[in-house]
C-alpha cells in the first residue's frame, strides 16, 4: 500500500511538470503546488488559484493568535494554523520541512486553505478538522508513521478534536 502511495506521489509531482520544451525552460512545480496535486488526487479537494502565504512566527505568537492574550495552551501545544481572513499558513519557528512529520503539518494547514478557497462550510469547527486530519495521517503513512508515533494523537484525542459538541 505505502509503494502505491509514493508511486502516485512521483506520478503526480511528475505530471505536475509538464511537457518541457527544449526552448522553455521550466521551472519545477512548488512544495505547495505538489501537496495541493496531492491532495485533489487522493481527498477530491479542488486547487486553490492563489497559494497561501507561509509565515513562520514564535510558538507564542501562534498561541495567541488561536487563543487570544489570554490563552492558558502551553507554545509547543500549536504547531502551525491557517488564517481564512489573510489566507496564510502560519508555522513555529524552527519549521523546516525537512522530516515527513513537518511537512505533515503543512499538509493539514494546506487542506484549510483549499477548503476555505472553496467556500466550503462545516457544522463546527471540529467537522473541518476531519479532512485536514486525515489527509496529514495519510501523509504520515507514506513514511510508515502516524499521526499518534509523529505527534501523540491518539484515536481518542483525534475524536475530540474532530467532532461536533452542539
């Protein structure tokens, strides 16, 4: 299963390209243009015409940024959060990409931004996080890991965070 993956993770960064002409020379598609072919492949999300902006920022800006001033999450709980206002991926200091854990959490922010792209609505703010959780598990699959060895989401965290309440 994890070789099909990755097989049709190539295929589409392959596909992506394009036919090159000796007389044009192309450049490579973006890190955000291949997740986005990633993720309209395997989770029917459509493209975004525009990409979102990426700024990293401390771990307590993020925490006030989602909770307010007031916000009693430890820094290290948010890792990365996009914003539907500005259309930006906001990921901690220190964010490289350079694991497939990493850029599992861009993975997850790149599903809001399509989602938000699309004017797609959901019936609380858990329902949204659905899709974004399962696309950065399935991510997290194609390098033999998970969402609970990676980031310590259990199944029973992921319902919590996941479900509606009202």
């Amino acid at each position: 299963m994890r070789a099909v993956m990755k097989s049709i993770v190539f295929a589409l960064f392959v596909a992506s390209i394009g036919q090159v002409s000796a007389n044009e020379p192309q450049a490579p598609p973006s890190l955000l243009d291949t997740i986005t072919l990633w993720l309209a492949a395997n989770f029917e999300l459509p493209s975004s015409p525009e990409p979102p902006a990426l700024v990293t920022v401390p771990a307590s800006v993020l925490v006030e940024i989602r909770y307010g001033s007031a916000g009693s999450v430890s820094p290290g709980d948010v890792m990365a959060l996009y914003d539907d206002t500005s259309r930006t991926i906001y990921l901690t200091e220190g964010w490289t990409g350079s694991t497939p854990a990493q850029l599992s959490i861009l993975v997850h922010e790149m599903v809001h931004h399509l989602q938000s792209s699309s004017d797609m609505r959901f019936a609380c703010p858990g329902e949204r996080e659905l899709l974004a959780y399962r696309a950065q598990g399935a991510w997290l699959e194609l390098f033999g890991l998970n969402l609970e060895t990676a980031f310590g989401i259990d199944p029973a965290t992921l319902l919590v965070a996941t479900v509606c309440t009202h």
